[in-house]
C-alpha cells in the first residue's frame, strides 16, 4: 500500500528517504522543500519546485491526474504543511462560498423586477440591515469558527481521512454526499426543535431569529453555541462516519461543505420562484419552508429535506395546518369506511 493515508509518519518518512536517494544520485529533487507532503505517494520524478507553477507542472506530467486533482495536489505540495495548507483552504473556500453565495440574493433584493418572488414581500431588508448582518457573521467566522478549522486536519488526521490524489471515485464521492445531507437533516431537525424550547431558545437561538424575514446573510447569523451544535451536524458526523468506516477524503468533505453552505444560504434567500427545487423534488425544503418557521417563529424545523416535519405534523403556516387536517380528515375517512 502507497501512502494513501496521507498522516501515516512512516509513510512520509518513506517519500523523504525516496527524495534524499534522489537527491544524491540526480540533484533534481526538490531541495527548497523540507516537509514533504502526504498528498502524493512517488515524487521520485519531480523536478525543482518554488512556485505553484513548478509544482503544477510536476503533477501534470502524470496522465493518470485530472485537472483538478493535479491543482489539488499541486497545492499541498506547493504549501509544503499539510496542516496549514487544510486550515487555509477551509477558512478560504468557506469565505468565498458563503458571501460569494450570499452576493446574488443581496443583488436580487436591490432590483424591483424580483420583488413578486418575494416570499414575505412587504419585509424588504435594509442595506443597513444588510451591511450589519454580514459584518457580525463576517466576525463570527474571524472568532469563532478560525480555531476549529486549524484543528480540523490534525483530528481528521487521527481517525483517517485521505487527501492525497487521485481521489475517490465519483460514485463513491456522491453516495457519501447523500449520505451526509440525510443525516445532517436529521440532526439539523431534533437540535433545531430542541432550541426552541424556553431558555435554550431564550438565550442560544433568539439571535438567529431576529430577522422574521430572512435574507441571504441571515444564515449564519447565529449565537456561537448554535454555530457549534449545529455545525457538528455539517462536520461532526462526517468526522464520526469516518472514525466508523475509515473511507473518506477530504476532498469529498469540502464539496459537502458548500452544498450545505449554498443549501443554507438559499433556504434564507427569502424567495420562491417557480423555478425553484422544491417544485421538482417534492422533498427538498428550500425557502419556501424555512421562510415559513421565520415568519411563524415555530415548526418547519428540517434544513435541507421536508420528510421529518411532515411525518412528525411540525410544518409551519397556514399551509402545514392545512396539510395536517386533510391528512387527519382522510384518516377520519378510512375509519368510517
Ligand atoms: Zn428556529
Ligand atoms: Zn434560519
């Protein structure tokens, strides 16, 4: 077995005695690096790296790499931390996804055409609103979310994630991806329910609901104890499935990332176009049910799927209770039948 491991000691002790041979027979190793990364198992025909370039170019003479897998591991070499490199990609791709997510709603909020696909269309936000909405969460990510992030490829580390290339297979990545928005929704439905009740809502998730009208920026728009319960639903249980299977990459935890980040960020866009996925997939939730549990500041707990609420009758609105008495009138039915 190669490193595949990626944080096995002895396997990156194994690539330094590989360079070191190098070294001394061809002196065309890379002697500007001195810890070498897991993320590739034979750098025996590298050649001089400095730049990101020259380690771009190193991995793009292997044929069996994609484009994306070639940058990936051009990165990690290039970095030359493997802990570092993690703790910035993370902190980066979070930034970028969540306001880069956010921008469009924020656009869209400005144009009047859009206001007919507003969902609580009298409750427009503010560009003040707006502006200091984005500079709390924007603090909140600085302050609280840095940490966790840093130590996130050391423990991912202990119970075995991957991050070396090529990576998984698609299916595999895919399934995984199914796997982490079902049980994430799951969590995401009982911790939610749970922060409703007296003080936990009085002092952890009253802040989340300041806004009865959400928009794009609102959702991370959160008090820290909430950003962490809930956040180990979005990465807690990966870390957990992979303390049990030992089977996932990195690089299959980030795309998961920012589908729930875009999951997040369009469930409190504040509009429901007839476009929009729910119309298509009849269980995905969307703003369409999140709008809902703002406005009403009750039910409609689920994230991403709408199967728990309707199952346990906490839909929020006229139209939940609406769907609760056609199904408790059609059970009626059935009985006298
Ligand atoms: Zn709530
Ligand atoms: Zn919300």
């Amino acid at each position: 077995m190669g490193c595949i491991s990626g944080f096995d000691s002895v396997c990156v002790l194994h690539i330094k005695t590989v360079q070191q041979q190098t070294h001394s027979s061809t002196c065309t190793c890379i002697s500007t690096l001195t810890n070498i990364s897991a993320v590739f198992n034979d750098y025996s025909s590298f050649s001089n790296v400095t730049t990101f370039a020259d380690a771009y170019r190193n991995f793009n003479q292997i044929p069996t790499l994609n484009v994306l897998e070639k940058v990936w591991g051009a990165y990690y070499y290039w970095m030359n931390n493997d802990i570092i490199a993690t703790g910035l990609f993370f902190f980066v791709m979070h930034e970028v996804m969540y306001f880069g997510r956010c921008l469009p709603w924020y656009i869209i909020d400005q144009i009047p055409y859009f206001r007919k696909y507003k969902i609580q269309d009298t409750k427009l936000p503010s560009n003040a609103e707006q502006w200091e909405c984005m500079k709390s969460v924007l603090m909140s990510h600085f302050m609280v979310e840095v940490l966790p992030i840093w130590f996130f490829h050391p423990i991912s580390a202990k119970i075995g994630m991957t991050f070396d290339v090529p990576f998984p297979a698609w299916t595999k990545v895919l399934t995984q991806l199914a796997i982490f928005f079902v049980l994430e929704d799951a969590w995401h439905y009982w911790l939610h329910r749970g922060l409703h009740y007296g003080v936990f809502y009085k002092y952890i998730h009253k802040q989340h609901h300041r806004y009865a009208a959400p928009f794009g920026f609102t959702a991370e728009y959160a008090h820290p104890v909430e950003v962490a319960l809930l956040g180990m639903g979005t990465v807690g249980l990966p870390l957990i499935w992979c303390y049990f299977t030992h089977d996932l990459h990195l690089f299959t935890i980030s795309l998961w990332i920012c589908l729930r980040l875009f999951q997040a960020v369009d469930a409190h866009s504040g509009y429901e176009f007839p476009w929009s996925l729910h119309h298509f997939v009849p269980f995905w939730a969307g703003a369409d049910h999140h709008d809902e549990h703002h406005h009403h500041f009750i039910g409609s707990y689920a994230s991403s799927f709408r199967w728990w609420d309707f199952v346990l009758g906490t839909e929020a609105g006229p139209k939940g209770k609406e769907a609760r008495e056609t199904a408790s009138k059609v059970a009626a039915e059935k009985k006298v039948q």
